[in-house]
C-alpha cells in the first residue's frame, strides 16, 4: 500500500542549504529557517546527493524539526524519499516529558508495514528444479493484491483480542511457534495496545485480510544467500552461502490505514488547540500524554499488533506452499523464522539524549530499529552480535541481512535505513515501462517474477528504486547497522 495520498510529490526541489558534516552525513542547519528547533541531519554519501537536492523530501526533514519536544535533531536515513508528512526515512524522537509530541505522519498509513525473514536448510540446487512452480503455487495459495481477503477470517470480538495480544494469540491457535513469538520484534505484541480505539469501520476493514500481502511495494521473496561478509555474525543468525532464505514483505493493510485515517480527522485541531505552530498540515499531532496523543498510540499500537499476526500467517502459509511443493513437513526443510522488524511505528523507548537518559518517543517512518550488540532488547541468542536489521532492495538487484551497529544509539536512537528507497514515482516507473515486459527483463536477469496486474511489475521495477547496495554502504559507513550478508532475488510474487 503506497503511504501517501498523491503518488508524486510537488516538482520542484530542495532550495535550502545543505551542508556535508562528514563523508556520509548532510545538515540542514536549524538557522537555515525561523522556527526550526534543531537540525537536520540526512544520512547519505555524494552519490545519492544529487536525487536528493531535487527531492521535496528533505524539506520534509526539516518542517519535522519544527515538531514540538523533538531531541537532537531530525534525521533522514540513505533511503528517503517523499511521504505523508514525514518523508520515507524520517525519524525523530520527542520528549514526552517537555510536551513531546506524537504524529501519524511520523507512523505513516500503512501502521508496522514490515518484513521478516525465513530461512531454511535448502540450497540453490533444491529449489532451481522447482522454481517456476513454486513461485506459481504461491501465487496461487497466498492472498496477494489490492483488497484481497484470505481464508483466516475475524470476528471482531477476536480482530480486537488479536490487536490486544499480537503473535502470541495465534500460537495459542497453532499458527506460530515458540520462535515465531521470541524472534519478532517485541515479541509480535506492541504492550498497551487500545483495540477499543479502533473504528468498526477498520475492524470490517481487517476482518479477512490478515495473512494477506496487499499491493503496491509488499511481495514475498525466495532468495538465496550471495555472499557473506561477516562470517561470525551469519553464523550466529544462521546463515551461510548459497542457502534459500524466504523475505516477506507486508504490514496492517486496510485496517492499519483505516486507523491513520481515523486519528488524522480526530486530531485536526489539536495542534491550535494545544498553541502549536506546524509549518505542514500533514504533520498534525499532539502531545504524546494527552487524551488526544494517547488515542492514537492506543489505536496505533492495536494496529501494529495486527501487522505481526498479518506477517505471521503470511510466513504459516509460505511454509505450507514449500512443504506441498517440495513434499517433505515445512519442519525437515528447516524454515525458521530469523527475525521480524517493523519499519513504519512509533514506541516508546529510553535512549541517552546529552548527558540525561530519558524516555522518547521514537517515531521511525521507512526506517528500522538497529540496537547494537549487548542491548536487552535483542533476543538473547543474538544478543552477542546485535539486532538483526533486513534490508529489503528492488527485485532485480539484492536484499540484505546486516546488524545493529555500534553507533546507532547515539547517531540515530537506534534506527537505521528500511530499504533502497524510491527514485521513480509509481507514475514515472509505469510510464518508464511502456513498450516493455517487465516478468521477460526480470527472467532473464535469473529472477521469476509473478504479478495480479501488469501494472504492479511496472511500479515496482528495478529501475523504480535506488541501488540498495549503495544505501547499506552509507549505513555501514556511518555505523548504524553494519553488513553481514548480501540476498539475491529468484522469485518473487507481488500485487
């Protein structure tokens, strides 16, 4: 699902200063515009500078650092481009405490879009047999496209007890395992989730659409493991050269983007009413402790429960398809759950700001949590290498697994890219395509691609997108998650 409401932003770019603060590190200085609080900071290196000073998206960046309570400065990760208020890549953290607020902007409408990744004990020799109709009964078997609804049907009185307890509702159901549950971010359930904040106008929304893909950018991957580039942090996430590993890609669907729709109407006046001055209407909110700002996190958390569950049946269903093509229980062909990070949320989390720690609000729109190694909050078992972070690229390039790196707390509260970014408006890639086919280019390039709609190929070619392998460079450079394995695509099926 695109995040915003127009496919393209307005056409004209960037016109305020941009200074180089190191070799992957641009600042918007908050002098540059009365009523900025702190600066911006942009992740990126030269290569990316050009799209970046014709791109609307980094005055996204700095009208973010006008919100009130904002800590250190508002950040863009190597991947942004324009969005709903924030851009795809914004982050920033509030200070509840000094009237810090919360922006559904900041969340975006697609609330915990995300991914996880499988991996499995097959090889590239197990699946190229079996490929082209592996990617077909996927197809087939799982729900993909615009307001497609699945076989796992909700009543609402179990949607609300699903947003409530997140992955761990389904366990109790035998839709996920003991991993399934400790491997996921949070453990598959946002705490302090409202469902009773959630309209029945999404709850009809979401009734039969969890365990669903969607459209737009989501897809489910078969990949297999390129190379690897840190030898001790892939074996401790399981992984090595040459193995099959499956990404999904997906989020709360029409449920979640009902509930951004809902709270941005419900929050309309908040800011006259609370004296806020916003240089974007899109960046509505309110203060994180007020009734107003407290709804919406209640609604929003509701929402990103129902996300990991989507996931959740979305890898159950994955798993089924492998084990009826392959003829052997999903079980023998070792497909495990490594991790599963959301990238569009807003949460509460302690973070060292200046000499004092303090509870934030961290909002992270296209962008991924990345705690370093040692961090209570990474599962114990990769406690000792650091958070995985998946890095989902276009479908005709790579994907990559790296890890949180040393620097992300205090760069970045934590945070670093959410894929390779768009560079191509879903408009400009379908006009780029025509006269071409799309599922040929991919197929020769070694990749079987299926599709609902011509169209969704068109949106979502390789050419839409910027060079992942570029993006994770800066990241890596700059310390905020650091490489550990690089994913080629074999198939894939979308929208």
């Amino acid at each position: 699902m695109a995040d915003t409401i127009r496919d393209t932003p307005p056409d004209r770019g960037f016109a305020g200063p941009l200074e180089p603060v190191d070799e992957c590190t641009w600042r918007i200085p908050k002098s540059s515009r009365p009523g900025m609080l702190v600066d911006g900071l942009i992740f990126a290196d030269e290569r990316l500078i050009p799209q970046l000073r014709s791109d609307r998206a980094v005055e996204q960046v700095a009208n973010v650092a006008f919100l009130p309570g904002i800590q250190t400065a508002s950040l863009a990760m190597p991947d942004i481009h324009w969005g709903y208020g924030f851009c795809i890549g914004g982050v920033c953290a509030t200070d509840p405490a000094v009237g810090g607020v919360v922006s559904p902007g900041g969340v975006g409408y697609d609330i915990n879009c995300g991914v996880r990744l499988m991996r499995t004990n097959l090889s590239l020799a197990d699946i190229e047999p079996v490929l082209v109709r592996l990617v077909n009964q996927l197809l087939q078997d799982v729900p993909v496209g615009v307001g497609q609804g699945g076989s796992h049907v909700f009543s609402p009185a179990e949607l609300r007890m699903l947003m409530q307890e997140g992955v761990p509702f389904l366990k109790a159901r035998g839709l996920a395992t003991d991993d399934d549950v400790a491997l996921a971010e949070a453990e598959g359930c946002i705490a302090d989730a409202r469902p009773e904040f959630v309209s029945d106008r999404a709850l009809a929304r979401g009734s039969d659409q969890c365990g669903t893909v969607g459209a737009g950018n989501h897809f489910i991957e078969v990949q297999v493991v390129d190379r690897v580039e840190d030898p001790a942090a892939a074996s401790a996430f399981g992984l090595h050269a040459g193995q099959i590993c499956v990404l999904i890609h997906s989020g709360s669907r029409g449920l979640g983007y009902q509930v951004c729709d809902d709270s941005l109407r419900a929050l309309r006046d908040a800011p006259a009413k609370y004296g806020m001055s916003l240089p974007d209407r899109q960046l509505v909110c309110a203060p994180v402790e007020s009734p107003e700002g407290q709804h919406y996190l209640g609604g929003m958390r509701a929402a990103a429960n129902y996300a990991f569950c989507n996931r959740q049946l979305l890898m159950w269903q994955v798993r089924e398809v492998f084990a009826q093509v392959l003829k052997k229980p999903w079980h023998s062909l070792g497909m495990e759950l490594l991790y599963d990070v959301a990238h569009n949320i807003a949460k509460l989390e302690r973070h060292q700001v200046g000499d004092t720690r303090k509870d934030v609000c961290v909002h992270r729109k296209g962008a991924t949590r990345a705690f370093p190694a040692g961090h209570h909050d990474i599962p114990e078992r990769y406690r000792a290498v650091g958070q995985p972070v998946i890095i989902p690229g276009d479908m005709g390039r790579a994907s990559w697994v790296l890890r949180g790196g040393p620097r992300s707390m205090e760069r970045s509260f934590g945070t670093t890219c959410h894929g390779a970014g768009r560079c191509l408006s879903r408009t400009a890639a379908t006009k780029a395509a025509r006269r071409r086919n799309i599922q040929e280019e991919l197929l020769r390039g070694g990749v079987v691609a299926r599709c609902r709609s011509r169209e969704g190929l068109a949106e979502e070619q390789p050419q839409a997108y910027k060079d992942v392998d570029i993006v994770v460079e800066v990241v890596h450079r700059a310390g905020l998650s650091l490489k550990v394995a690089r994913l080629r695509p074999l198939g894939v099926i979308k929208g």
